[in-house]
C-alpha cells in the first residue's frame, strides 16, 4: 500500500507526529538523558527497558527487540495496516491525505466488524437525539436532569434513550442496509422466545461504550423504573472485551498523564459525575472486577492509581481486590474513603465536586493504612489469638515493602497499639523478607534501563567483526560522508547477511539524495526483523566525532576477517586434494596453516 502513496505524504505525516507524543499515549515516558524511557507495551515487564529517541524518531525495546518509526509503532500497537496507521496520524496531526486515496482504505478488521461499528456510530446518533430533542426520549433526559447530569456532560458522552418499542431500533438499522443477523450477533438486537428481534436496551438511558480510540463498541443500558437488572451491557463480541475496556479511558488518558495520577471508580454515573465536577482523571470497569489486563494498562500510563469504590462492605472488598492487583502490576495504590451508604456520584451530588476532590480523593489512605483498616473486619482484636493473628498479617503484607522509611512507620503504629517492642516487629519482618526471598540484591534491577549498559554488555558478547559491522552502520546511519567511504572501501562485502541487506538499502537510500533520517529510512525497510535491527543499530552510544583512523579500522577488521575466512576455504580445499593424492604431509601442512589463521581469528575478535 506504502508504494501507492506518495513519499512527500507520508513524510508530511512522519514529521507532523513527534514520536515521543504518539508514544507517549500509549505508554507513560520519563526522560532519561537524551532518550524516553517507559514500559514496553509488547512484552510484560516491570523494569522499562523500551526507549523512544526524540532526535532519531525512533522506538526501541532492548527486551524483545521490536522497534521501529512512529508508523510502525502504531502498526504494531493497534494492529493497524500500512494504510490505517497513516490515516491515524493524518487525522491526528491535520495533515490531509489525498482524496484519491481515501477510496482504498485498507483495515485490519473484518468487513463484519467494520460494519458493527458503524451500526454503533448510527444508533449512538439515534439514541442521542431521541434524547435530546424528542418526545420519545423525554423521560431519559428527566432521568439525567434529575440525577444533575446537564447537557454539555450529556453531549460529551453521547447519552441517549432507547424509546420502549419492540421494532424500532431494528426498522432503522434495517433501513440503514444492516442485516438482522449482523445486529445480533453485534448485540445491538436479541432474540426472544418466539423469535422475534427487539432492541437489547428497550426503555433504558444509553451509555455508549467507546475503545481507547474513542469508537463506539457497545452500549451499557440504565432501567429508570423497576425493571431488572439495573443496569446491562453489551454482550462480549469481537469489538468489546470488558475485562480489557475502561470506561471512559480514551478521553481520561490524556488527564492521567497530565496529573500523574488515575481515579478509579465502580460505575458510569460515577465516571460523568466527576467528569462534570471537573475531575477528569476518571475511568471506571464495566460492571465487573478490575482484570490483570486493566491493571497492566492503567500501569503503562501512570503509577499511581486512587481507587474510589462505593463505601458499602462490597465496595471494601472490591478495592481490596483491586489495589492488589493494582501493585502487582507496580502500581503505587491510594484507596478513598467514602461511608458505607455513599458512592462517589452521590457523594458528588451531595457536597459538590470541590469536596471530593479535596476531601476524599486528596484524603485517600496509602494501601498499607487501608489494609490495616479493612483486615480488622475479620478478627475479634478483643482476643489475644485474634490480636497475634492480625499483627503477622500485616507484618507479612509489610515485609513486601521495600521502603525501610515506610516499613518504620507502620511498624510505630503496630508497637503503639499493641504494646509490642519496635525491635520485635522488625525482627519478624526481617524473618519474613528472607522467606519471601526480599533481602537479597536484585542485581537484574533496571538491567535494560540503560541503552549505554545494556548495547556494552551485548557488544562483550559479539565477534569484534560483528561489532565492528554493527558501529559502522550506526555511524553510516547518521552520516553520508562515513556511507561514501565505506561503499568505496568495501561496497556491500559485510560478514552478516542482514548488514549486507541494509547496508545495501542504505546506499540506495543516500543516492536518491536523502539526508541521514532513521526514521524516514525505517520507512522505506518492510521485513520486521531487518527493521529491528537497524533501530537496534541506529540506538548504540556513538562518538560525537569519529576520527578517520577509527572509522579505517573498523573496515580493516571486516576486510580482514573477510579474506582470511576466504583463504581458510581455500585451504581446506587444497587440503582435500592432498588427502585425495595421499599426501598425508602436506595435508597436515595445510591443516597447520588453517589452525594459526583460525587462532589469529579468534585473537583479533
């Protein structure tokens, strides 16, 4: 699709995206000298080990080694093709495409998805509208005013009503080319026992349900009247996974970044009532327990997360849940405090946005302190067994802490309130850490953090040949006179097949009077594993000004071990001969030749 688009469009898009801003919407980056580092979001990690150069326009993980340019990124991120992935960032950057082009559009979805999200994007419409500036959604929208829902807010989050007739959000869908069994399989329509299709929603508010990307992927429907359950979704479908959505997360992500800090909630009403109030950090779960996958990605965008579930003993239970799996992912935990009988839009509504900012999420207990709290509901601390029982509780959870200053703190609050020794505590914690295996160094501790540490400890491990390949590249990479040199000392003749292949890419590239650009270059490479390797390449620490001497003796090592692996060919053959003529002398000769040029090989690398 690449070659059908002109290259100044592409570029054009290429350079209106800064990489380290489309990358930073996926991944929480910090700026570590000249690069970004953050956590890979290919591979589960806990130490970041993927780096995006601002200067070169690149992305690099020395975990599992995918890299890449800003097109590429989003390829592999969203599972976008070629084409989906410019359109992306055109859209994004304002950059146009031409008009011609937009009649190709590849997608990486199927046509059948392709037209479940547009029937989602009418009926968002419809419902939106019905309730809005009809009769028909008239009793919604007393439904949202009277819970202090207003209409910017219900613009915002495309609210709407589905009218209590059967037939109604089918006829239109219909009318609109979309086959019945399409809409139920969406979800959009079910099936009752006789066999009849009927809106999924009859008669509830609608809350749309959109991706990270802002698309429309299902809908939550909200009884206003008795009808049971209270609230639905809905159904799982190739477009919506609910362990793997957060409501609301694609116009809170920018917020989240921007205040370091994610708000939790339970529910929906929860999510815009704060969202009105102004709080904009805010994302909630689908009607189910936070997953392993939400946590992950609240993790690669933040490292604090304030859990703010209803107050009652459920709510408790649910946060509990939740901050474990928050810090498992390394999430630090913050977990608000509401009472039994509030939930946060109620609390909202009672006391305005103001208090609940200040006085229950800035208010919000440190895991350890909420812990402590919520295991007391289960011991009778007016017995002794109960009291013993509860302090090695929360003796193990502290012993997982790595922070000596924190462990202190706690450890005070213990001896304070139970009367037992500081020296006592620690010592049982102490015991406990080395059961847990906590007391040790963890030398593989930001092993990869460092691309200077990480590029050393790889080039130890390489043949000087191949290391010598590799730096010539890199400095090729950023230089058109070093490119000339080599290509006039030793054109394509490199040991390793994959440098000859870029090497000879390269060339190409300068000669059709580019400047040096990895990221452009990156543009025009389509085999993922040539393009890993050169963003391996283009990232290792280089010498701001590299003398000719240097450069002529990195080629001398690649010519010389080049011709010295063509002379041992040689010898072997003339060694065959001579075994063939039984001339067991000169065979061995020959056999003594190879084994000097061999140990002269291994010396130099």
């Amino acid at each position: 699709m690449s070659n059908q688009i002109p290259e100044e469009v592409i570029e054009a898009i290429r350079k209106a995206n800064d990489i380290v801003d489309v990358v930073g919407d996926y991944v929480q980056l910090k700026k570590q000298g000249r690069n970004y580092f953050g956590l890979c979001p290919f591979h589960g990690e806990k130490t970041p080990s993927f780096s995006v150069t601002k200067d070169k326009q690149i992305f690099h993980c020395f975990g599992c080694g995918k890299g890449g340019n800003v097109i590429t990124f989003l390829m592999e991120i969203e599972n976008f093709s070629f084409y989906e992935a410019l359109q992306f960032l055109a859209d994004r950057s304002g950059v146009p495409l031409p008009d011609n082009l937009q009649l190709k559009k590849e997608s990486s979805l199927s046509q059948e998805s392709q037209d479940m999200l547009s029937a989602h994007e009418w009926l968002t419409k419809l419902y939106h509208h019905l309730l809005r500036y009809t009769k028909d959604g008239k009793e919604g929208y007393t439904y949202l005013k009277e819970r202090g829902i207003n209409d910017p807010t219900i613009d915002a989050f495309q609210l709407g009503f589905s009218p209590n007739v059967a037939q109604f959000t089918a006829e239109f869908l219909e009318k609109k080319g979309y086959h019945q069994q399409l809409l139920v399989k969406a979800g959009l329509l079910r099936v009752t026992d006789s066999g009849e299709a009927t809106d999924r929603f009859l008669g509830r508010v609608i809350f749309p349900i959109r991706n990270h990307l802002g698309k429309i992927v299902a809908f939550g429907g909200r009884a206003i009247d008795d009808h049971k359950p209270k609230y639905i979704n809905s159904p799982e479908s190739e477009l919506f996974h609910k362990g793997k959505l957060l409501y609301n997360f694609d116009l809170a992500k920018r917020h989240i970044r921007k205040q370091n800090e994610a708000i939790l909630l339970e529910g929906q009403m929860d999510v815009i009532a704060a969202y009105q109030a102004g709080i904009r950090n805010v994302v909630a779960t689908l009607g189910t327990a936070l997953t392993d996958f939400q946590a992950k990605l609240l993790k690669r965008y933040v490292n604090m997360v304030v859990i703010c579930y209803d107050g009652d003993r459920a709510g408790l239970d649910a946060a509990y849940k939740a901050a474990v799996l928050l810090r498992q992912s390394g999430c630090e935990v913050k977990i608000a405090h509401l009472d039994p009988d509030m939930d946060p839009d109620s609390y909202i509504h009672a006391y305005g946005g103001e208090a609940f900012e200040k006085d229950v999420i800035k208010a919000s207990d440190t895991f350890m302190s909420f812990y402590m709290r919520f295991l007391k509901k289960d011991y009778n601390l007016n017995y002794e067994g109960d009291r013993i029982d509860y302090m090695e509780a929360v003796l193990k959870q502290l012993a997982k802490i790595d922070s000596p200053l924190e462990r202190e703190y706690y450890i005070k609050e213990l001896s304070n309130e139970f009367n037992i020794s500081i020296a006592a505590l620690q010592d049982e914690i102490f015991d406990y850490r080395e059961k847990f295996g906590l007391n040790k160094d963890n030398q593989q501790k930001n092993r990869y953090t460092s691309s200077k540490l990480w590029n050393a400890r790889k080039s130890q491990l390489l043949p000087a040949s191949h290391n010598a390949e590799r730096y010539l590249l890199a400095y090729m990479l950023q230089d058109v006179r070093i490119a000339d040199k080599v290509q006039d000392k030793i054109g394509a003749g490199f040991q390793l097949d994959a440098h000859k292949i870029i090497v000879t890419h390269l060339y190409a590239f300068y000669e059709e009077g580019n400047d040096p650009d990895v990221s452009l270059f990156l543009g025009r490479i389509t085999e993922p594993g040539l393009q890993k390797i050169i963003t391996e390449i283009a990232m290792l620490p280089l010498q701001e000004d590299i003398s000719d001497k240097q450069l002529d003796d990195y080629i001398h090592i690649i010519i010389t071990n080049r011709t010295d692996k063509v002379t041992i060919k040689s010898l072997k053959e003339q060694q065959k001969i001579a075994e063939q003529q039984n001339d067991p002398i000169k065979a061995a000769q020959i056999a003594m030749q190879i084994i000097e040029i061999k140990k002269q090989l291994k010396n130099m690398n």
